[in-house]
C-alpha cells in the first residue's frame, strides 16, 4: 500500500459489531468510486443539498457530476477515506472526506459559477445558499490567515453512521493541518452529525445562522435540520497526541 494512513481507530457497528478501521488517502484508482458514492449519498442526505433538490431532477444530476468531475481536477484538493484496517488493499470504502487548501487569494465566487452555470434552478437555490454563508464568514479574512485548510465534504455511508467516523475524519483534517503548516481548518456543519462530531474533537463554533432565516430567505425547507447552521474551527494535531 503506497498511500498514507492518517489514523487507525477501533469502534463499534450499529448492531454491536466490533471494527477495526482507519483513515487513509484515497486511491487514486478509486477516485470515480468515491465521486459516485459523493454523488449517491451526499447529495441526497446533507441539508442544503437535499433542500435544493439535487437528486430529483436528472439534469441536476448530470450537472452536479461535471462539477465534481471538475473537482478531480483541482490541485488544492485531497480525499481521504475510511475503510476497514485489514491488509494493504483499502476495502469497502465506508466514509469519504474531502478538503481543499485555500490561499488568501482564493475566489470562491468562480467556483459558484461552476456549479450553476447551467441555470438550472436547483443550482440556483443550493449557490444562493453557499453563496450567502460564504459572505457572512470568511475565515481567512476573519482569522488574518495566510492560508487555510477548508472543508469541501464528509460523507459517512447510511449504515456506519453513528459510529464515530466523522468524529475521525475531523482528527485527519487536524492532522493534515500540521503536516502542511496550516494554522487552521474549518467549514459550514450543517447537519447534527457534523456538528456532534466537531463538537466531540473540540472544534470552536465561530459564526452561526439560523435554518428558518435561510430557509425564508431562499425559499427553501431544511428537512431534518438543526436549529443553526454552524461554520466551526479547528487547529492543528500534531501525529503525537492522536
């Protein structure tokens, strides 16, 4: 196996199953695999984008798949994934985190024109979203940071949530952070499971807006959601104190 483990931890499966697992760089045979997995479930279950209603217009669908097909282009970005800790091989991938190192100089708005410039309207309602969270916070004008480590997506699988992973996959991002130098990590946890999971690693809440302001803003309904969308921080972990 030449790709790096970040970490290896020990859990439970919902039905009381002990499992050995660890977070390990993705494969880069495998990259296609986790956009379809991205593509399946996270698409389908994160707030915003279960709001915007991505997944049931096929078209919307078919232009989400080019936005992400972009993303496996971008030289800032790094996937890492969880699986089970047996042998070299990665085996089913049962969590996918994705992160992008974003420079001082970074305009987000090019990456909003992205994603909607195919004017369907689902792209529309989910950039008006990201759109006006981004410009109530800016954590590299916020924080004075030369650079910065920013979420782009955590994906557990339907039947491993629960389970701590996401929790892990925060710890990866803060040792990532160390590895590159970068004094902070952070982005928008919009659903319970984000927000338990930072709040468990000892993440900082520093900005917060309310579910029932967007969604009267954007005329949209956030199923399932808690009560504030919450942009969350972190530092570095450095590979000693895991």
């Amino acid at each position: 196996m030449t790709e790096k483990v970040w970490l290896r931890f020990e859990t439970k499966s919902k039905d009381g199953t002990a499992l050995k697992l660890r977070i390990q760089d993705l494969p880069s045979e495998r990259v296609d695999e986790a956009m379809e997995l991205r593509l399946k479930h996270f698409v389908a279950d994160e707030v915003v984008h279960k709001a915007a209603g991505i997944t049931k217009n096929p078209e919307a669908v078919e232009a989400y798949k080019e936005y992400l097909n972009m993303l496996k282009q971008d030289p800032r970005r790094s996937t890492v994934i969880c699986c089970e800790d047996i042998g070299d091989d990665a085996g089913d991938i049962l969590g996918v985190s994705g992160v992008s190192l974003v420079k001082e100089d970074f305009n987000w708005d090019q990456i909003l024109e992205m994603i909607k410039k195919n004017c369907l309207e689902e792209a529309r309602k989910l950039t008006a979203v990201f759109k006006a969270t981004s410009d109530m916070y800016q954590p590299v004008k916020e924080l004075n940071l030369k650079k910065y480590l920013d979420d782009d997506t955590v994906l557990v699988m339907p039947g491993y949530r629960g389970c701590g992973i996401a929790q892990q996959f925060l710890k990866t991002r803060r040792l990532q952070c160390a590895e590159l130098g970068v004094l902070k990590t952070g982005g928008w946890m919009t659903g319970y499971g984000t927000q338990i999971a930072a709040d468990r690693d000892g993440w900082e809440t520093v900005f917060e807006v309310k579910y029932e302001d967007l969604a009267r803003e954007h005329d949209l309904v956030f199923e399932d959601a808690p009560p504030t969308m919450k942009y969350m921080i972190a530092g570095p972990l450095a590979s000693s104190e895991k």
